[in-house]
C-alpha cells in the first residue's frame, strides 16, 4: 500500500482556485491529521474530512494538535496555518501565506514606497471608517485631527447611548486594572482587533510592518487595519458589556467579541478590505489577485518581467533551459 510519505506532492494544477476555497476554517480542541490528500479533525464527536485543496486558511485555536503529515499537505496546497485564540480572537503565531503569488506583498510594497500613493491609502482607510466624509484634500496632520474628533464623538455617543459614565480614555501599559471598566473593556476589545487583523494580513502574505497611517512598528500595518472596524465594532460592543456588569470585563469583553466576530463575519470583510486597499485599481480585488500556482519570474526592463530558468545571455545559441 502506497504510504503518505510516498505519494507525490500536488501540483499548481491540481489546486483549487483560490477565488473558491473556503476563506477560512477555524478547528479547536481537536487533533489535525493527513487521510490522503486530505486533513481530518478527529475529536470525542468522531472524524471530520476536509479537503486540504479547498483551505485558504486554517485557524488553530486551543487545545488543538496537529501532525507534521497534516502541515506537509497543507504546505503542498498553499494553505496558511495560524495558531490563534480562541475564535481566532488572539494571533500567536502563523505559516506561509495564503497565496503562492506575491501579488499582494508587492502592491503594498509599491503603495507604500511612494509618498503620494501612500496618503492615498491612508485617505481611502479613512473612507472605510467615516463614509460619509471625502478626505480627498486633507493632509496627514488634518486626517489625524479628524480621526481623532470622530473617534472623541465615539465614546461620548456610546456613554449617552448606554449610560456608562465617559471620563476619558485612560489607560496605563502592563496596568490593565488601572482603568474603570469602560477603559478596561476598550482595551481588551482593541487587543482582540489586533489578534484578528494580525491573522489575516498574515495569512495574505503582507508585511505587517509597512503601515500608512501608523509607522515605525513591527505591527504598523496591523493597527491600520484594525483601527478601520474601532468605532464600528470595537467600542460601541466595549460599552455594551461596560454596561452590563463592572465584573470580569476583561474576559466578558473577549468574549462578546468572539461572538461579534462571528456574526459579522469580520475575516472576510477584513481579507476584502486589504484587497481594495493595496489594489484598487483592479477589477478582482474582491478575489485573490493572482492564482495560486508555483511561477517565479525574473524582472526585465520597462516593468517587464520574463520567464525564470533560461539564460538570458546575448549569444543566443548558449541560451539554454538552466
């Protein structure tokens, strides 16, 4: 019988676009296995069959334990792994990313070594967040000044929709009890945001050091993404479980969170977001800019790049495959 360790490794031909692989599939409290060319999530309720080529990326969250088979045919497949919290609240650690293509890598790359192009991403993160104004003239200094308003104008709206007293945001680093309860579920909510936005620009490939409003940070990038979905998510809910009890917030915050997550899908809408970020001129920036497949090119002149493997040499009879 043919063994795991024998069978030959797939093929770009063989894999599923990644414009129709399931975003994300998040396993907890379950030991990952390889059954073929497919993982399996074996826990007390049985055995459950995945097919590892239909995977775009797989959150690990507690308890979970998985085999060097298992992460073998997840890497033939391109599939990103990302060890998380639970419900993919809290990033720990992550794999390769998502697409073998460096589409997006190099889209943020190019957005963000221009100073022009750069503000232009920073104006368009501020759209996402306050659509209803057009930041289309505003500098750096003067969108700041107005993120800042608008996030002021946030928590006094939430304090009179709840009726949580607002004394300002406060908040001491490594003192998570210094704050009132408010600050402390703002915190723990805003730490929960930058786990998940860290899972995803991980799992497509992104630098999470090159940022457009934040900078000079390893998570630069990260907290411009997290910060889209502060005062659409994040405070409002902190408020909300402010409101309820002053126990416990902390943990009662992630929670709620986890759940908010869920039902709004945030994975996705943060996976489309980043997309139309770093290329909006492209008519695909819903779907992955480019097919996962094995292609490494060589840059020419002119923005041209050529086909690797063959020697570029001017005599061209000793241009050969190398």
């Amino acid at each position: 019988m043919t063994t795991v360790g024998k069978r030959p490794a797939l093929t770009p031909r063989h894999l599923t676009r990644t414009a129709e692989r399931l975003s994300f599939i998040y396993l907890e409290r379950c030991t990952v296995h390889r059954d073929a060319n497919a993982i399996t999530a074996e826990d007390a309720d049985g055995t459950t069959h995945i097919p590892s080529a239909t995977i775009g990326t797989l959150l690990l969250g507690p308890g979970t334990r998985i085999t060097h088979q298992a992460m073998s045919v997840l890497g033939e497949t391109g599939a990103c792994v990302v060890w998380v919290g639970e419900h993919g609240v809290r990033y720990y650690a992550g794999g390769r990313a998502l697409s073998r293509s460096a589409a997006l890598a190099e889209a943020q790359a190019i957005q963000w070594a221009n100073v022009r192009s750069r503000i232009a991403v920073a104006r368009a993160m501020y759209r996402l967040r306050f659509p209803d104004e057009d930041p289309a003239r505003l500098t750096r200094h003067e969108l700041l000044g107005r993120e800042g308003t608008r996030v002021k104008n946030c928590y006094r709206a939430q304090s009179a929709r709840t009726g949580v007293p607002w004394n300002g945001r406060k908040y001491t680093p490594g003192d998570f009890t210094s704050g009132d309860p408010v600050n402390q579920a703002i915190t723990a909510a805003a730490q929960c945001m930058y786990g998940v936005a860290h899972a995803v620009v991980a799992s497509l490939g992104c630098s999470p050091g090159l940022g457009f409003v934040h900078s000079g940070h390893e998570l630069s990038f990260v907290l411009d993404i997290a910060d889209l979905y502060k005062t659409d998510i994040g405070i409002p809910l902190a408020f909300d479980v402010a409101a309820e009890a002053e126990e416990d917030v902390g943990s009662r915050t992630r929670r709620a969170l986890r759940d908010r997550i869920n039902e709004t899908r945030l994975l996705e809408r943060c996976v489309r977001d980043i997309k139309a970020l770093l290329l909006p001129d492209s008519p695909e920036h819903a779907n992955e800019p480019a097919e996962s497949i094995d292609r490494v090119t060589l840059q020419s002149d002119r923005g041209l790049n050529v086909s690797s493997g063959v020697n570029y040499g001017t005599d061209e009879d000793e241009a050969a495959l190398w």
